[in-house]
C-alpha cells in the first residue's frame, strides 16, 4: 500500500478490518448520487474515476477511509480529542477515533442519527461522551459512520478540503499535501477490489 505523507502505512490488523466492514457493508452507502456535489465520490473523481461496479465503488471509498485514517490518527482507534484545536473543547467537539469525527457531525444526516441510536446515542449534545466512546470500541460501526458521513459532506475533516477549500486553514496546514488526494492511489483500489470479490 501507498504510503499516507509522514504517517507512513497501516498495520495489515487495520487493512484487513477495513476489508471485512467492505464485504458487508450496505451497496446503499456506496451507490451512485449523481446530485450530490457534496459527495466524496464527486471530490475523488479525478484521482480514482471513472467509477465502475459496486465493488469498484467499495474499494475506492476503503482507499479514501485508509488514507483519511492515516491523517487523522495514524490509523489508531482509540486516538481521542485533538488537542491543537481550540474548537474541540466540550464532548460533542470532541474528536474521536481513527476516523476523528464528534458527536456535532450528527447534524449532517439522518441515517447517521440512526445508525449510532441503538447505542442510546439520541442527541450531540448530551451523549457526546458516549459517542466518543462508541467510535473508539466499535470498529465496524465507526467504518460505517465516516463512510456514509463522506456522502454528505467533507467539511467534517480537515483532510477533506481540497484546492482553494485549503486556504481555511494556516500553514502549513494549507498545502495540497495535508490532504487525502495527492496519497490516494489506484493500485491500492484495485488491490482492496480483489480483496472484495
């Protein structure tokens, strides 16, 4: 696998928990939407399109989550807030697990609302030490969260914005290569497709 700007590459335990949610995980969360400019697909076209079957739309959404992982957290799951952001400072802001995303991302989505609600997780606000908890402990609902969170919108991670999007945030933090796309590769998409079939 490619490796992720200084983080370098995940261990195979991650690679192969990632495969195994793809095997699983709904065809709804990866289907085309066409509309939807919000999208990730929409954002990743260039470095990974055109895009083909469900299974190539798997595993170039795993490849996104791999390398989103590697910014965020080095691919650790119980990495918690960020403490070099001032606006993670109450336990809904709060970042969580490899994926880094708080309780606040609710807002984006109802499925998300329903996904973690089984879990007693019923609002930002009040569960958001739940929340954390739950992105840290339950892998393969974390996988899901970002996966279907990235259909809705980028702006949940900084690693996200892309081209001039980057000019929010200072040096070097701006720079193309402290985002996911110039890491994103297509022998890892194909790799994570023979994986999936």
């Amino acid at each position: 696998m490619t490796e992720v700007f200084t983080r370098g590459t995940p261990k195979q335990a991650f690679l192969q928990e990632l495969v195994a949610w793809g095997k699983t995980a709904p065809e709804a969360i990866f289907t085309d939407q066409p509309d939807n400019k919000k999208d990730i697909y929409a954002s990743v076209t260039e470095e990974l399109g055109p895009f083909g079957d469900i299974t190539h739309r798997k595993a170039c959404m795993l490849e996104v989550m791999r390398v989103l992982a590697g910014f965020e957290s080095s691919w650790k799951w119980n990495t918690g807030r960020d403490s070099h952001n001032p606006a993670e400072n109450s336990p809904d802001t709060n970042s969580a697990g490899a994926f880094q995303v708080s309780a606040n991302s609710l807002v984006f989505g109802d499925d998300l609302k329903s996904l973690v609600a089984p879990h007693g997780i019923l609002n930002a606000k009040g569960d958001g030490d739940a929340f954390e908890a739950l992105m840290k402990t339950n892998h393969p609902l974390a996988m899901e969260y970002i996966a279907r969170l990235m259909r809705h919108t980028r702006k949940a991670n900084g690693p996200l914005y892309k081209g001039s999007e980057r000019n929010h945030f200072a040096p070097p933090f701006d720079r193309p290569e402290q985002s996911v796309y110039p890491w994103l590769s297509r022998h890892a998409v194909a790799e994570f497709q023979a994986f999936l079939a």
